[in-house]
C-alpha cells in the first residue's frame, strides 16, 4: 500500500498524514493501559482507571485542524529554527501562541481528586503553569487560582487570563498555605526536585492540602536552559523498564522519603498541539494526588 512514509517532501507528506488521521483508527486504550501486577500491593487499590473522554477527544481533534493550516505551519517552523539556539522552546511556543498542553479533563481531574462536580476549595497553586491551559481545568474548583512560571511570553499569557502570578522564589513566603498544589511535569525538568517536594509539603494546608504531581514516563529528567539541555544538579534516577515498575520507584524512592503517601493515581496521555510534521505530541503520564505522611485525615 502506498502511504505517506515512502514521501521525501516533508510538506506533501505533512498533507497526507494529516488527511488520513483518524483519531478512532488508533488503540487509544493503550494511552490508559495498567498492569495491576505488576504494581506494589499497597498501590493496586488506588489506581483509577481511565479512558478517552470527549474533552481529550476535542484537544485530539482541533490538534489536528491546526496541524492542517500549512502557511501558519510553516511560519511556526521558520521562527523555531531561529530562535531555537537562543530561547527555550516553552517560550518560543508562548511568543507563537502555541503548544498548548493537555493533562486531564474536568472529570479526570475530579475523579482523581475525588471531589464533587461543585466542590470548592480556597486556594490553588500551580507551578511551571506554562499558557495556564491545565490551570484553567482545575481553576473552577477554587477560589483563588495562583501560578508560577519561568518563560516571561507564557507569563505574559498567563496574565492575561488573570491567574495571580507569582515570583518562582516568593510562592513560599506569601504569609498563607494552600489547600492544593499542581507539580506537572515538572520534576523531570527541575534543578532540585527533591527540595522542591519538601518545600511543597510545607506548603500545604495541615491535614487536608493535597499535592498533584505528573511524571512523563519513563523519567529523564533533563534542564532546558536557553537552547541547551544539561542535566539538573539532584538527579533523580528511577528504576524499572515498565510504566507500573517506574510508578513503584517513584512512590517509594521519591515519594515516600520526602514525606508524601499516595491517595490516588492514575494513567494519561500528556499531549501537545502538533506542528507541520505531527498533528499532536503524546507523552505517558502517571497523574498522583498525594498527602502529607502525618495526614490522618480523609480526601478532600
């Protein structure tokens, strides 16, 4: 049969891939897929199960109709060719208006949670908020949405859709705790993951604050500094081979001595919006909703 792999020009080859993609021709399932056996006996019971949801569905979809729009493609492609030496790439997709991230829906993040459709909560931190677009998802849930972010184009987003905007250093020592943080993958990208844990957990409110940490695996942790990548200075190095394996290693070699228990956890898709050669990225996320150690109280 003759398909799009045998095209030279990226171009011609871009149209055809994009005209044959079909989200219901690919074994999404496999984006949710777990092997309860293969996790510790403690974790088993805290796994929820998910699936393709109509809002991952519509990222999916509209990922693929911007991947379509050839000309502003290629105006993407010639801009992160000459800024990619100099600037990172979440701010070059902030300067564009592109690259926006999809974690989980608004029921995934309440069934992982645990919460009620009109649950709400007083405060909300969000570190590493990129353009804010997963923030948005949790947001209704609070009354005051706070975030951080290193890139000053996706902070500048950020500002636009009203988030309070904090320094990296000064969330810390704002006077008040919080009774939800959000790490999304964000300890593969940091200089000091592990005191970047302890200093959430202080954060916290006492008893019932909850921390929510995304991990891309398998874990690679890596620095993007300008147009570089350096390994960070903590080095967290996870072992196993397998999604279930890696879970296992981060709740008990990370997790656990820092201070934190599992409540719930999960498997999803990290997606991005595509380019002129993919209609959307996909990474593997395992999604944890943890407690302090001291906790002794229930969810939220």
């Amino acid at each position: 049969m003759w398909t799009g792999k045998y095209i030279r020009n990226p171009v011609v080859r871009s149209l055809l891939v994009n005209m044959l993609s079909d989200l219901d021709t690919i074994d999404v399932t496999k984006w949710y897929r777990c092997n309860p056996d293969q996790l510790e006996e403690s974790l088993q019971p805290l796994f929820i199960q998910n699936q393709l949801d109509a809002d991952t569905r519509a990222f999916v979809e509209q990922s693929e109709e911007k991947s379509t729009y050839l000309f502003t493609q290629i105006y993407y492609s010639l801009v992160s060719t000459v800024l990619s030496p100099l600037v990172s790439r979440t701010s070059i997709n902030g300067f564009l208006g592109r690259g926006s991230m999809f974690v989980f829906s608004k029921n995934q993040f309440q069934q992982l949670m645990r919460i009620e459709p009109d649950w709400v909560a007083d405060r909300l931190l969000d570190l590493g908020a990129g353009d804010g677009g997963v923030t948005k998802v949790m947001a209704p849930h609070f009354t005051e949405v706070y975030v951080t972010e290193v890139s000053l184009t996706m902070k500048r987003r950020l500002r636009k859709k009203k988030f309070k905007l904090l320094g990296i250093d000064a969330w810390q020592e704002t006077g008040f705790k919080y009774d939800v943080i959000s790490c999304l993958n964000l300890l593969d990208r940091c200089d000091d993951p592990l005191h970047l844990l302890k200093d959430i957990r202080q954060s916290l409110v006492p008893g019932t604050g909850r921390l929510i940490v995304a991990a891309v695996i398998p874990f690679q942790p890596w620095l993007e500094i300008g147009g570089r990548w350096e390994r960070p200075r903590e080095y967290i190095k996870i072992q196993g081979k397998t999604w279930e394996e890696q879970v296992n290693s981060l709740t008990n070699e990370v997790f656990r001595k820092v201070g934190f228990e599992v409540e719930s956890f999960t498997r999803l898709p990290y997606l991005c919006e595509g380019d002129i050669a993919r209609d959307y990225y996909l990474l593997d996320d395992a999604v944890f909703v943890l407690k302090s150690s001291d906790d002794q109280v229930a969810a939220p």
